[in-house]
C-alpha cells in the first residue's frame, strides 16, 4: 500500500509541472489577444511558468525524495 502512495506522489508531482507551466501560458496567451502585444506576454507567461515549474518540483522533492528514500532503503536492508 506505500508503494501505491509514492507513486501516486509522482503521479501528482507531473500534474502539478504541467498545471503551473501551461496555465500561465494560457494566460499569457489570452492578455497578448487582448492587447494585440504578441508575442510579448505569452513570452513572459511561458518563463513564469518554467520558474513556477522548476520551483514545484524542488520543492516537492526536498519534502518527499528523503522521506522516500529513506523508506527504500529500510526495504533493501531488510531484503539483505
């Protein structure tokens, strides 16, 4: 059943990446239709998502690798 959550764990961690990227590109998007500044915004989008992205998954990985890690490890000496 602690396999099934750490991978769910990644499952959400590649929702979230996509989620904080392509959001703001949208976003971007529709401003640069609204005030006919293309490609300028959705530039601007595309970078603040990439950050966003990138932040995510750090952030993610300092809360969770350690703890995963450290479970896998339990696992591997018990198997020895």
């Amino acid at each position: 059943m602690k396999d099934w959550f750490d991978a769910f764990q990644v499952l959400q961690l590649g929702w979230v990446v996509a989620l904080m990227v392509i959001i703001p590109l949208l976003v971007g998007l529709w401003l640069d239709r609204r005030f006919d500044s293309a490609p300028w915004l959705t530039l601007v989008g595309m970078v603040i998502g990439i950050l966003a992205g990138t932040f995510g998954v750090v952030r993610h990985f300092r809360r969770n690798y350690s703890a995963i890690d450290a479970k896998h490890s339990r696992h591997k000496e018990e198997d020895e």
